[in-house]
C-alpha cells in the first residue's frame, strides 16, 4: 500500500511539474504574466465545436487565405491545446519586452506553415530561429516542445542621458519649432523634449525647422532681424561632454536676394515680385530640411531597431539555454493563481508600473502617484451556470487599514422596500462610513499626492490635512450624509421634450425657435441616508424663497425649465428621495409603494459595500428602433438582450491586504456553459 501511494505521489508530481514547465521559462523579474488554461477551456468547448463555431471558422479561414494554405483545425499550427500559453512582460530603463511562451503538440506542422524555411529558419541542434526585423522587430525561436515570441521596443528616455547616447551612437530626435518664435526667427533649433529634462550636456543632432511665413515687414529688415536672433541662438548652444556630435550634412541655405528699395507706390510690383522671389526660395529650403529630417530619423530609428534586435536576441537565448529563478518564486504571483480559472493575468505592481514610464513623463514622471498600489490580478472563471471575471489588488498596511475603516458600514435595509425586482433594468448601491473617510481622507491624499509638492513642502502639507480635519465636523457630516446610497433604474419612457434652437432668414438674421422632440430618458430613483435634516430643511426654504422649488403633498418639484424631465424629492424615514417619476414619489409618500425584491438582489445589496445589475430582458423592446439603428438593427439589439443573463457587479470584504470585486453574468437557459453561451452571443451580433 505504501508503495502505491509514493507511486500515486510520484505520478501526481510529475504531471504537476510536466503542466508548468513552460511557467518555469517566465524569469522571476517578469513585471506582467497572463495565462490561458488550455485544458480548462477545452473541457467546455472540444476542438470539433470551436473548428465548427463562427470565430472558429473566420479564423482558419482568414489564416487559410493569408498563409495560402488549407487549414481545417486549430490542431493544424502544431499547438498543444492541452496546456498552458503564457504572455509575460518585462520592463526596464531602456527597452520594455513583449513575450510569449506557447507549447507545441507537433513542431512540424507550426514549421510546414513558414515559407521559404531554408532562408528564413536558422537552425542550432533542435533549437530553430526566425528573426523577422522588418515587423517591428520579433523574433520566433522554439524547440520541439515550445515556441517563445519576443518583441522589444526601446524608451525614447534611455537616449536622453549622454551617457547612453554616447555608448550607443543613438539619438532622439523629434520635428517640431514654435510659431511665433519663427515669425522672428527662420531658422529655429529643435531637439526631443526629453533632453530638457537632464542636465548634463546634450549629445543631439540638429535639425532645423523650416521657416515661417513671409513677414509684411521689407526683406531686408526681415532678414537682418532673423539674423541677429539665429547669431544670438547659436552663441547660447552648449557643446556635449562626452561625444562630439556627428556633423550634419551641411543645411542648405537661403539664397541672398537683392534688396528692393520702395520709393514709391508705381515700384510696389519690385517689391511684389522680391517677396514672391523669397517665398519660393524659402520654400524649398523648408522642404530640403524636413527632407534632411526625415532621413536622419529613418537612420535613428533602424539603429534603435538593431539595438532591439541584439538585445532580443540575448533574452531569446536565455529562455532556452540558462537556467534561472523563475516566477514561481514570487509569491504574490503563486498566491494569485486559481486552478479552476480559464484565464489569469498578474501584474506585479501599480507603483512599480507607474515608476517604469515615469521617464517618459518628464518632470510628471518624478511622482509617486501608485504609492502604496501593489500587484493586481484578475481571474477569468466559466462554468455551466455564469462567468465570472475576480479581480484583486494588494494595498500598503497603512492603505489597507485605512480602507477597512471607511468600509465598516451595510447598506441601510429600508432601501430595499423601494426596489421592484421583476421591473427594475439595473440598480447600484454602496455604503461606506462617512466620518471615517472624512478621517482617512487627508492621509490618503497626502500619501498619494503630496510627492507632487515635493520634500521641501512636508510641513505644509501637513498643515493642509489637520486644517482640512478643522475645518471639517467629521461626525456632523456623518448625520446629514451617513455614506450609503442607492440608485435604481425602473423603465425607460420616450417623452416629447422641448428645446431651445435658431433658424435664419433669407437676411441671415436669427431668430429663437422652440421645438419639441421625442427623447427616451429612464425612470430613476435615487435614496440616501441622513438623520440630520437641518441643513436640508434650510436649503429647500431657500429654494421655495426663490421660486427655484415647490411643495405639492409633501413631494417637492425643483423648477428648471431646461431640465429635460421634471425631478422631484422628499424625506421620509431618515431618507432623502430623488426622482422623476411622480406615480412612484406619490407611491413612497402614502406608503403603497409596490415592492418585491428577489432574495438574490437582496444578498447583493445588503452583505457588499458595492453592488451592480444589470437586467438586459427588462431593456428589450424598451429603446425605439429609430435611436438604435432603424427596425433592422433594433430587432438584432433586442435578440441579444433577451439571449443575455443578469450582469451583477459587487465587492468583496478586504481580506488582509488585499481589496477585490467580482463581475459575473448569468447563463440564460438552454446553453450548455458560459463558454459556448459567450460565442452564440458573439455570433449572433456579427450577423
């Protein structure tokens, strides 16, 4: 027995590290990795049935068409379905890498789709390449067993610093010149932004811009000026460091033009014919510098190219031939992964991903706006009931602790005598703790924004958060607006609405019409919880002062004539109410208001801090053809609204660290699972 279960143990490791050998290849300083679980998706859908399906078939038959080849089967590009494909990114200060690593079934079938294979696959033992430059840069390289995909792309802020210009011979340049200082100047300086944001010396070639519009003023007025700025501009350039620049071809320049003197009005066609002279002359010099532009940027940007392409090639030969710490040792990573997800996609950290482009956003860049974010994951799950996207995010202790105050509040229950579940097309309710976030609120702000103002500013932004606490009566606010809400949409009704437009006479004189239209607008109800109404009280006296409100049976009407539908209020039960329905308003104020919730919709709303849904039947047949579309489009709306399920949206309870939500929609009757339910949808709107 003993020997059976080391055996059963053996086999069950073995399978086990068989299914993440590709994920051993993914190194451990990967910043993104997203999976697709090709065992659990093709237990929903078999090759048969996603060959035979609508994205099935317009895959094999476009990639038939562009590869001249007849493919019958998705098995026919040499894949093995069975496993694990993986993308996984990588950043650093010069060069961000795109990669994916896919598992091979057949690696014959994958080659026999190349053509021309002796000139384009280089072939090393059982290790083959085919380097493709001229597709942006990607190189493809696999074995027997796998297939690696690599892409670069290089940061325009690398070549920012001398240093890295000097070592490389590569520079950024970019066109670009200010019009208003070209009125003064006709040959204006240009290099990339980025230079401006080191201070050491430049290593840039110059490119001149092309020259303004002829000036109103005598040329050789024009041209004494623009010589005087172009002398001063060039006296002010600064030499580089580390390298002399490399000497541009020499520009070509404005040919001299004799002086006209106006001495009169009958000689005005000289000076007529001398500025046409220049405009041309100008002209063509403009276009031999954007064509001189044009040709040191193509040569830029082929010798970042190779750089990439050298670069891509040394990450490419490591996957296959060195051994390193994988990503299996991170365990943020290890703890993010669910064995029932179809898909999963991990982020190593929103500060991390702010700071990799932060170069590339100059001065914006230098702060620390994801402090204290750590590593979002998402998950994809389908099953024969829903499909479900979980999504989760890593907080600092401090943030965390933080949210777990402002988050300790439940929806108040007497919302949910206010909602109609078997007419309601959506609702969204969220309850958090007011006087809480009113005393978390300055902490957050200073953690995340106060790197704006920089160091120096420490003592003033600390005097900002305890004024903002002063100023504020945390727990007073707390009783006019406690922190809970709901908004529920119960119809859609199509009403003639009158606006304010102008026509014309034959004079072209205008004159302010009023028309009417017909506008679909929903039926809303929107609550929120006080228990003090002295402030309210004060501001509805105000507004009935001023005619901007009115009182009808305790329902107030505020009185906008623009407003498209009418909007009433009331408070009732520590309740304030917004609406533009009257029946329903009439309904809540003589307490007969018809109610009847779902025991699913109550859970949603009544055990999360935020909660969504979407009911796509109740929509059908409710938006008129003529704002969709016309009859045609409406009836293909309508179908694919009564196919779909409810989509609810909620979040969870903050369990450590970390901060989720879940989004999910339900499988309407008649469908197998969320997999093939999510492909007859996507058919059905591309017919």
């Amino acid at each position: 027995m003993k020997k059976i279960l080391i055996v059963t143990a053996l086999f069950f490791l073995t399978k086990l590290t068989y299914a993440q050998d590709l994920v051993k290849k993914i190194p451990a300083n990967a910043f993104t990795v997203a999976t697709i679980k090709g065992d659990n998706v093709f237990k929903l859908m078999f090759v048969k049935d996603f060959n035979e399906s609508f994205l099935g078939k317009k895959l094999l038959t476009e990639t038939s068409k562009s590869l001249d080849r007849n493919l019958t089967s998705i098995e026919d590009f040499g894949i093995n379905l069975e496993k694990n494909m993986y993308y996984f990114n990588q950043l650093s200060d010069s060069i961000s890498y795109n990669c994916f690593l896919i598992p091979l079934k057949d690696a014959a079938k994958f080659e026999s789709l190349i053509t021309d294979q002796d000139k384009k696959i280089k072939r090393a033992g059982d290790i083959r390449t085919l380097n493709m430059p001229d597709n942006g840069g990607l190189i493809i390289k696999w074995n027997n067993d796998m297939m690696y995909f690599i892409t670069g792309s290089i940061k325009g802020s690398f070549f920012a610093d001398s240093a890295n210009s000097a070592r490389y011979g590569i520079k950024e340049i970019r066109y670009q010149g200010n019009y208003d200082d070209q009125i003064a100047d006709s040959t204006v300086v240009v290099v990339d932004s980025a230079y401006a944001t080191t201070t050491e010396p430049m290593v840039a070639d110059v490119i001149i811009a092309p020259p303004p519009p002829v000036s109103s003023k005598p040329y050789n007025q024009h041209k004494k000026v623009n010589q005087k700025k172009a002398s001063k501009k060039a006296s002010s350039t600064k030499p580089g460091k580390k390298k002399p620049a490399k000497k541009n071809p020499p520009v070509k320049q404005i040919e001299e033009i004799k002086e006209v003197e106006i001495t009169d009005v009958a000689t005005s066609g000289e000076y007529q014919e001398a500025e046409d002279v220049v405009m041309q002359t100008e002209t063509g010099a403009a276009d031999d510098r954007y064509d001189e532009y044009q040709k040191e940027r193509a040569k830029q940007d082929s010798m970042k190219k190779e750089l990439a392409m050298v670069w891509m090639t040394a990450e490419a030969n490591k996957i296959f031939t060195t051994n390193y710490e994988s990503i299996e040792s991170n365990k943020s990573y290890s703890e993010s992964l669910d064995n029932k997800a179809i898909a999963e996609i991990w982020v190593s950290s929103l500060q991390d991903a702010y700071n990799s482009i932060s170069p590339e956003l100059g001065t914006y860049g230098k702060n620390g706006l994801m402090k204290g974010y750590g590593s979002l994951g998402a998950k994809l799950f389908m099953d024969d009931k829903s499909f479900r996207i979980s999504t989760g995010l890593e907080l600092a202790k401090e943030q965390a602790d933080a949210y777990k105050k402002i988050m300790n509040r439940k929806l108040n229950k007497k919302f949910l005598k206010y909602i109609n579940s078997e007419k309601a097309i959506g609702f969204m309710g969220y309850s958090i703790d007011t006087k809480a976030y009113l005393e978390e609120f300055p902490k957050l702000m200073k953690q995340t924004y106060g790197s704006f103002l920089g160091k120096n500013m420490e003592e003033e932004i600390e005097l900002g958060t305890d004024l903002f606490s002063l100023l504020l009566d945390e727990e007073a606010v707390s009783q006019v607006i406690k922190g809970d809400a709901l908004f529920v949409i119960n119809g859609l009704n199509t009403r003639d609405v009158t606006y304010t437009t102008y026509d014309y006479d034959d004079d072209y004189n205008r004159k302010e019409v009023t028309k009417t239209k017909k506008e679909t607008l929903p039926d809303f109800l929107f609550m929120f919880s006080s228990e003090d109404n002295r402030l309210m009280n004060k501001l509805i006296k105000y507004g009935m002062n001023k005619n901007y409100v009115t009182l009808n049976n305790n329902i107030y009407k505020i009185e906008e004539k623009k407003s498209p539908v009418d909007i009433y209020f009331m408070i009732k039960d520590g309740i304030v109410f917004f609406g533009n329905s009257l029946t329903e308003m009439q309904g809540i104020s003589n307490n007969n208001y018809v109610s009847s919730i779902s025991k699913m919709h109550k859970k949603l709303l009544a055990k999360n801090n935020f909660s969504f849904l979407f009911n796509a039947k109740n929509l059908v047949g409710k938006v008129p053809d003529s704002e969709i579309g016309g009859e045609e489009t409406a009836k293909k709306f309508n179908e694919t609204l009564g196919k779909m399920g409810n989509v609810y949206m909620k979040s969870n309870p903050i369990k450590g660290n970390v901060v989720s939500a879940d989004i999910s929609a339900e499988i309407p009757n008649g469908h197998e699972n969320a997999l093939k339910y999510l492909f007859s949808l996507i058919e059905n709107a591309a017919k």
